[in-house]
C-alpha cells in the first residue's frame, strides 16, 4: 500500500509531479528552467573540470587499454564541449548571446559568424585527431604512426624518432595526448 506522503509533497509544491516509484516523486521537467539554472549556478565549471579529467586520467597514468583512452578522451571532448556549447558562453549575458547587431563598427561583415569560425573547427578537429593518434602510440596502443614528411637516422620514421626522443620522454605524461587536450580548449 502507497503512503499518502508523497501526494501531500505534489501538493504543498503546487505541482504536478510524477511518481516514478513508490515514494519516489520527480517534479515536471521544464528545459528553458534548466538551462537558466545551469547558467546562473555556473554549473559550467564544474562540468567542464570533469571533462578535462576525462582528457587527462588515461594520460595521467599511462592507461594500458586503448578502448579506455579512446572512451575517455572522446567522452571528456563531448563533455567539455556540450558543457559549453549548449547552457551559453561562460561570462556573457543573455542579452548579448542574443543581440541581433553582429556586425562591429568599422567592419563590412561579421568576424565571428560561423561561416568564419568552420575552417578553424575543423583544422581543431583535425589537430584533435592527429594527436590524439601520436598519443596513443607513445601509450603503446598501436605498433607505429605514419609519417609522410619528415626522414630518421635510425630505423623509425620521423615522427616516431621525435615523439620518442629524449624530449618528448621528459615529459610525465604523453604529450601527444597533452596536444588533444589543447586542441580540445
């Protein structure tokens, strides 16, 4: 038998909630509401730092399986971009995500429509992929890269010389992996 518990919390709210299970009660979801609140309690920041820990904990301690940096590096790029991309830029108002007046003074046409901006996302996105490709062969996922450019005194091509260096072994983590976190910000 359901308690009468529930019904009274529907009631005292002044909404109409559901009950999702005995004793488990969910209010209407509104998304205008919830974008609001997202971008008013800066949710983005907290959203953000755990997609950036998406990017960097394969790195960070040298995941041995490739489904894991794969999984991880491509959910923290989702998650750091969604966070962004759909509450609004963090640090703008309402009103000036929405103003009509794009045009700066002096200037012909928009510098920031996205006719502009799609040839520096993809050249990013391109950046993401390359790197994140170099990344995983100094994880040990993948037994070689190919290298169309650059030649190698030893056996390995170019880019397995430099990505294997002593200066690229400096680093603490895979700085191929370190180059998709950068070209993911």
């Amino acid at each position: 038998m359901l308690s009468t518990a529930p019904a009274a919390i529907a009631e005292s709210h002044g909404e109409q909630m559901s009950m999702i299970s005995p004793g488990l009660m969910i209010p209407p979801m509104d998304p205008a509401k919830g974008k609001l609140l997202f971008a008013s309690k800066d949710c983005v920041v907290c959203h953000s730092i755990n997609g950036v820990w998406l990017l960097a904990a394969p790195l960070v301690f040298w995941t041995p399986d490739a489904a894991v940096y794969a999984n991880d590096s491509l959910i923290g790029a989702l998650l750091v971009a969604l966070t962004i991309l759909i509450p609004m830029m963090p640090g703008m108002s309402r009103e000036g995500m929405m103003d009509d007046t794009d045009i700066p003074p002096g200037w012909t046409y928009c510098p920031s429509t996205y006719v502009q901006r799609l040839p520096i996302i993809a050249l990013g996105v391109v950046g993401f992929i390359l790197s994140r490709i170099l990344s995983a062969y100094q994880l040990g996922h993948i037994d070689g890269v190919w290298e169309p450019f650059f030649s190698s005194p030893v056996a390995m091509n170019g880019t397995e010389y430099i990505i294997t260096s002593d200066v690229s072994k400096a680093w603490r983590i895979a700085d191929g992996g370190l180059g998709a976190m950068s070209y993911m910000f």
